[in-house]
C-alpha cells in the first residue's frame, strides 16, 4: 500500500500541475486572439470545454478518482485491532524520567537549558549528547550533575537522538523525553505530556497554536504551512476510514516527545537497523522527527500530539533550516521520505 500511496500523491500534484499549465496556455492564446476570437464568435471557456486536451485530462482525472475510492475501500479497517489501536489505560504510578539534550555550540543556552529540566518533578537522568562541540558547551555541562556523552566528530542531531535513546535503554528511568537544546522548548510542558503516557506510548508536542508561540519564533507561515503539510501526508499514509486515522498530525518538525521505556522497547531494534543508518549518513539531513514517528505508526504504538509552548531560538540554527532556501531543500527531502519509507 506504501506504493500505492506514493502513487497516488505523485498523480495527484502531477494532474494539478498539467491543469494549471492547461489553464494558463489556454488564458495566454485567448489574451493574445482575443479579438479573433470575439469575431469568430467564441469565448475562452468554449476554446476550453471542446478542447480535445481537456477530454484527456478529465479521463485522467477520473481514473485517479477510482484509484483513490480503492484506495479509502482498502483501508476501511486498517489498524483497527481494539488490542492495539482504541482505548487501554496502563498507569506509570511512579514516573522516572530521562531527559535527552542533543547540543552542538550551545554555549549561551545549555545552562538556562539543563536548570530548566533538572528543576522539573520526577526527573531521573539528564544525558547530554554532544556533538563535538568547539565552544564552552561540554565545560558548561560538567558543572551539572549529567552524563555526558562526546563525540569525536559532528554526526548530525539524527545520531544524537538515537544515541541517546540507546542509552536510555540501560538506565532505571522508564520514560524518556528527547527535547533540543536551543532555548525554544519548556521543561514546564512535561506534566503536559506525561498524564497522557497513561493512554498512550509516544506524546509529541506541536507547535501550531499560536497562543502558545512567543512572537518572533522561527516557525514564519511558511514554515508552519510546510509541517502542517507534511504532517497531513504522514497522517493520510496511515489513514484509516473508520476514525479519520490512527494518528492526528499537525507538526511534522517538532522532535519534543516523551516514549515509555516499555514501548521503546519494542522498536529498539529499529534503532540501529538499515533505515536508521540511512538517516544518520548526512548529518543535516532533519528526519529524526519523521523517523521516529513513522517507526512508531508502523508497529502499532499509540501516539498523542498535545500543544507545547514555543519560544524565539537562542543563538543560530545549526542545520541552516532558517533561510527559505535551506528549509525548502528540507521539505523536499521531508516528503520524500513521507511518501517512500
């Protein structure tokens, strides 16, 4: 069905594409004939409906409205098993957390940072995954009572994460939460996201309401439309007739998330198998958030997304994702994998 899927969206944005260039030929003739056109009595829409190309595009059309009735038919139960994806309730009576800070240069922020987790309830562990950071940051962390882990080189945020998660796996926490070390997440939004652990394995913030964003952040509209998007594509793939899906999506970027040590469990091998690999080969390459989420989906864990607060970044983005030429690039390579995994 993955191919399936794929096909259809890649159809989909190629129909639209040839009925925009259609439209706009059409408009393009009828501006410069106009006046034959008048004499010879006809319009732009007759110009248009007896178009031999347009008969083409509506059979071509409506071939993709079948395929996409097969495609809604196909998955009317589709992860639909009352064991794995509706209602179960299992209590963490008593919450130990492990915190997941990934840096790189992160000198201004890391002590703001790591006060902000440690001085939060239930908290564990907070384990530091640096990724060989050529300012103050490590020297920073040491005075903090965190386990540090330094790399040798810069391998990407990607690496970070799923070092940091493979390390979590040999603590006594039993719930993890992954956050970023650049100022914009809150410590406070854990006893958001914990309470919903009891329902669920995997809660994933997102940052699309705007009351909860201080002005000035780095999500601009272009980049709250791009992850809103996305996260529909992702939340189409897994779309299931019966319920609107088994996933509510609206943040595709957002990498703040709390797992149950239980849960992670059960994907660990995904951890370090072929698809993780391919994702930490270009260090810059973003997709742990779309990685882990979709490993999720795909072995049946249950997944919660709840508003988190947002805050400006505190000095520059590592990945270069700000400029709108870079996040464009980022996009792409988001919806590829969307549709390919």
């Amino acid at each position: 069905m993955g191919i399936f899927y794929a096909g259809l969206v890649l159809t989909f944005l190629s129909l639209i594409f040839i009925q925009i260039v259609f439209l706009l030929t059409n408009l393009y003739f009828w501006t410069i004939n106009g006046i034959d056109f008048i004499v010879q009595g006809e319009n732009f829409i007759e110009t248009i409906y007896f178009s031999i190309y347009l008969k083409w595009i509506g059979l071509a059309d409506g071939i993709w409205i079948v395929m996409l009735l097969a495609f809604i038919i196909k998955r009317k139960h589709y992860k639909t098993d009352p064991n794995l994806h509706y209602l179960k309730t299992e209590k963490i009576l008593n919450p130990k957390i492990c915190v997941i800070v990934p840096t790189y240069n992160e000198e201004k922020v890391i002590e703001q940072v790591l006060k902000d987790y440690q001085s939060q309830k239930n908290i564990e562990e907070v384990i530091v995954i640096d990724n060989h950071s050529t300012d103050k940051t490590i020297e920073i962390a040491e005075k903090f009572n965190v386990k540090i882990i330094k790399k040798n080189k810069n391998m990407g945020l990607s690496h970070s994460v799923l070092t940091g998660l493979i390390e979590f796996l040999k603590t006594d926490s039993n719930i993890v939460a992954i956050t970023e070390c650049d100022g914009t997440f809150s410590g406070d939004d854990l006893s958001k996201m914990i309470p919903y652990l009891d329902n669920s394995e995997m809660v994933i913030g997102t940052r699309q309401v705007q009351v909860l964003t201080e002005k000035g952040n780095q999500n601009s509209m272009f980049y709250v439309w791009g992850n809103y998007i996305l996260a529909k594509l992702i939340q189409i793939k897994y779309f299931s007739l019966t319920n609107l899906g088994i996933v509510e999506l609206t943040d595709v970027g957002c990498l703040y998330r709390c797992i149950r040590k239980d849960a992670l469990e059960k994907i660990k091998d995904n951890l370090t198998g072929s698809d993780a690999k391919k994702i930490i080969e270009n260090p810059n390459n973003g997709l742990i958030a779309n990685f882990l989420t979709m490993v999720a989906i795909e072995n049946n864990l249950r997944i919660v997304e709840i508003p988190i607060t947002f805050r400006n970044r505190i000095g520059v983005s590592k990945s270069g994702a700000d400029k709108k030429g870079k996040a464009i690039i980022y996009g792409l390579r988001f919806f590829w994998y969307i549709l390919t995994k």
